[in-house]
C-alpha cells in the first residue's frame, strides 16, 4: 500500500536538496516500512515506532528499533501524527535529538494539518526548506542550537507527557484514543455489560484500560482479562491505571497487532474497534477484529462490542458468529452481544 506521507519525507533526501550525511547515523521517529526507506541503508537507520504494526514489519525487515534514545543525530526524519500537542512534543523530540547543524526533515498529509505543523517547526527552529507532493507537505530545518526557541522547546517536550484526567480516575496523554474522557461508546457498552459475565476474557483495542476496569467492577465471576492494544503509548497507561485491578484478578497487557490473531482462547471478549485511520472510515480493522474475537473465543463463548450505528459490521458477524443480537441502538452507537456456535 502506498504511504504518501512517507514517500514525500524521502523527496528532499531523493532529488538531493539535502544530502544524506557521509558519517554517523539517522533518527527515523514514528518511522513506517516502505519502499522510500531504501534511500538510507538499513544498518544507517535507527527507529522509533509505538504503533505494534508498523514496529513489527519494520522489524521484520531487520530495521533497528529503539523505545527512547538518548543520543543525538545528524539527520533526524519525523512523520508527526495528527494531534496537534503530540505532534509539537515530537517535533521538539526531533530537533533534541538532532546534532548542531543537522537536518531535521518533518512530513506530513495535507489532510492531516501539514500547514500548522510546518509553521510550528519554523517556530520551534526555522524553516530551511519544503516542497509539496502526494497531496503532503516535506518541510526541513537546519538545526543551529543556539537560534531553537529554548523555551518552546521545553514547554512543547512537556506537551504530551502522561497527566490525571477524569478527576484523577486514569493517567492519559495527549494523542492516545479519547485522551481527556471517556469515550461515550464505550461507557454504553460498559453499561450493557451482564453481571454474570464469566471465565477469562479478552479487551481488544484496550485503549487506556476503561473497559476492562468496568469488566473488573461490574462483573464478578470473571477469572481475568488479557488486555491486547497496538500502541505502546496507551498500554503503558493502562498498566498504571489497572495497577489495583490487578490485585483483584490477574491482568495481562498484551502489546500487538489484533489483526494477526490473539494469544490464548476466551470465554468472552469486549471491544470498541478502532475503526478509521486519519480521516478515513477503515471498515476492515473494526471486521478484523470480530474475526480475530471469533478465532479466540472457545465454543458458546460471546462478544461484546461496540460501534458507531452507521459502521458496517452485520455481515462479518453473521458469518464467524452463530448468533447476534443489537443489544441497545442509542446516540448513535449500537452494542452487539454475538454468541459462537458451541460445535
Ligand atoms: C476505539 S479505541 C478503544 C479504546 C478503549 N477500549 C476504550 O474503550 O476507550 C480502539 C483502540 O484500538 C487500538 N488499535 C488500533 N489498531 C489496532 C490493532 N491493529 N491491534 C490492536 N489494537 C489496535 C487503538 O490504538 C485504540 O486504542
């Protein structure tokens, strides 16, 4: 599949506006697989990627991933995601981690806020350079330390660091899903939850851990439940946030891509799929979940989920599911309860 945004952050490094530097090597964050990456050698490149998907095929291809570094680069590339605190916090990450006098080349979808992001890299640190292609924007800065808005830049690090929300309930963070409330969705499913829910279960697209919590409080008979989640940043949050949970029944944070299958069998399983990238409805990921639910669930073992109304889900669940039900139709979601065949 092509990544706009990332062929667009090699076109500066590909038409040679800017040359890859002879020695030492480049800092990829939120880095992504794709053919553009074969402008830098592999064993030239370090990454960082939360997103299990994308860290996993980049691993896959033998790239070098790191969780933190402290160390600083000549050439730092950056593909800063939608959230606009998030993205200033790694913006500063990139011109922090870039050496005096090193590159740092910033990409972005038009779709995605491109135009602001370009203006707070110029703030943060000047504008060297940019081009437009793909529907993107590639902006660059040379980085001279001593012109970088010092305070900026330490107010912007700060930006998406993990803070108390909901009236100190959970700690949460700028970009992660429904970063300052609870998702309204996911309360009703919540809400719809039986009492006599039972045995080990499984919370797909965990988020920040509110349903499994509500899955702990609201129903006693349960054994566990194994928190699966994509991103790194909202699993760590949910560990902190289901530390006490975890006294009461066993909890296991699972950081990994549901569309490639789940780890053990459950007699139940809740989940709000995600259901678009960006702007765009994603269908496939919110019935690639109720695949992988169906695999994992033993027989007569039930899903509970959640969706917008609209969102296109009957058919999957007719097929992988002996039974299902619309449970509450109300603001405009719909819970399900579907039931696996017991054969
Ligand atoms: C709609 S949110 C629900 C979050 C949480 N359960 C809640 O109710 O607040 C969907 C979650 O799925 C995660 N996600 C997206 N794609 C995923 C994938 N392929 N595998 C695992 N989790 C994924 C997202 O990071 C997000 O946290």
């Amino acid at each position: 599949m092509i990544d706009p945004a990332l062929e667009t952050l090699f076109l500066p490094l590909v038409n040679e506006a800017i040359e890859i530097p002879a020695e030492g090597k480049t800092l990829f964050l939120r880095a992504r697989l794709g053919s553009a990456l074969r402008d830098i050698p592999s064993e030239r490149l370090v990454c960082q990627q939360t997103f299990a998907p994308d860290a996993s095929a980049l691993t896959r291809a033998g790239y070098e991933l790191v969780e933190d570094t402290q160390d600083e680069f000549p050439l730092v590339l950056v593909l800063p995601p939608r959230q606009r605190q998030e993205a200033r916090a790694l913006l500063a990450e990139a011109v922090a981690r870039t050496k005096d006098g090193g590159i740092v080349i910033a990409s972005v979808a038009n779709t995605e806020g491109a135009k602001t992001c370009e203006a707070d890299l110029a703030q943060l640190a000047g504008c060297s350079g940019k081009l437009s292609k793909n529907k993107c924007r590639v902006f660059w800065t040379q980085v001279n330390k001593a012109e970088v808005n010092a305070d900026l830049l330490e107010s912007w690090l700060a930006l998406d660091a993990p803070r108390e929300i909901e009236g100190g309930r959970y700690m949460s963070r700028p970009g992660v899903f429904s970063w300052d409330h609870i998702d309204p969705a996911s309360q009703l499913l919540a809400e719809s939850l039986p009492e006599n829910l039972y045995g080990k279960g499984a919370d797909l697209g965990a988020g920040l851990g509110y349903l499994a919590d509500e899955v702990v409080t609201r129903c006693p008979k349960i054994v566990g439940v194994d928190l699966y989640e994509a991103e790194k940043r909202s699993l760590d949050l949910a560990k902190q946030n289901l530390a006490e949970q975890g006294k009461k029944k066993p909890l296991d944070f699972i950081w990994a891509d549901i569309t490639a299958g789940l780890k053990r069998n459950y007699d139940f399983v809740v989940m709000n799929p995600p259901f678009h990238t960006g702007k765009a409805d994603r269908n496939d990921l919110g019935q690639a979940f109720i695949r992988a639910a169906s695999q994992a669930l033993r027989p007569g073992g039930v899903l509970w989920m959640v969706a917008n109304r609209h969102l296109p889900y009957e058919a999957t669940l007719d097929k992988f599911f002996e039974s299902f039900e619309i449970i509450r139709d109300e603001k405009g979601y719909k819970v399900i309860q579907a039931t696996k065949a017991r054969k």
